[in-house]
C-alpha cells in the first residue's frame, strides 16, 4: 500500500490545508465538512478537478469533479499525445489536467 500511495503522491503531489481553508468550509455550500474542506483547498490551489468516487458530496461546489477511471483515461490521453508529439505536434492535444485526489 506504501508503495502505491508513494506513486499516486508522485503523480498528483499533496496540498496543504490552511487555518483560512477549515474556516471558510464552514460557510461551504458543501454539507460534509471534510468534503467543504478538499473543495476549498482544490480551489485555493486552482485545481482543475477533484478525483473521487463520491460526486455527489461536491456537486454544491465550485471545483469540477472527475471519477478516478474518467481521470486515469485522461492520463493516458496526455501520455499519448506528450509521446507523439514529440514526433509531430498535435495541437488537440489539451495540457495536462491539475487535480486534487479525494
């Protein structure tokens, strides 16, 4: 488990939650605190999604969120495209997705 979790941290890296972060899910949309907090803290950073199983705790927000199998696909999809453009550019290839892993 150790070793799986050092690879998705590599991959993903680890935030950090502020005193402003807990303080501010208080007034959250969100219900579940824990959730308010991941959401403020993905927002504060401008992450582009929040990878997670439970979509329907952080619909009240205002981070998209992605279920992990939608998330992989788009890892794939970068790696594809990051190798072949090496060879030839391929302008619809998007960047490569900011995400906070829940």
């Amino acid at each position: 488990a150790k070793m799986i979790m050092g690879k998705l941290y590599s991959l993903t890296g680890i935030l950090e939650v502020t005193a402003d972060d807990c303080m501010d899910a208080l007034a959250s949309a969100i219900s579940d605190y824990e959730d308010a907090v991941v959401e403020k803290v993905a927002s504060r950073k401008d992450m582009d999604y929040i990878v997670t199983r439970n979509i329907k705790d952080y619909q009240a927000g205002g981070t998209k969120i992605i279920l992990p199998d939608n998330f992989y696909h788009q890892i794939v999809k970068y790696r594809f495209c990051e190798t072949l453009s090496m060879l030839h550019p391929l302008p619809y290839c998007s960047r490569f997705v900011k995400a906070y892993y829940h």
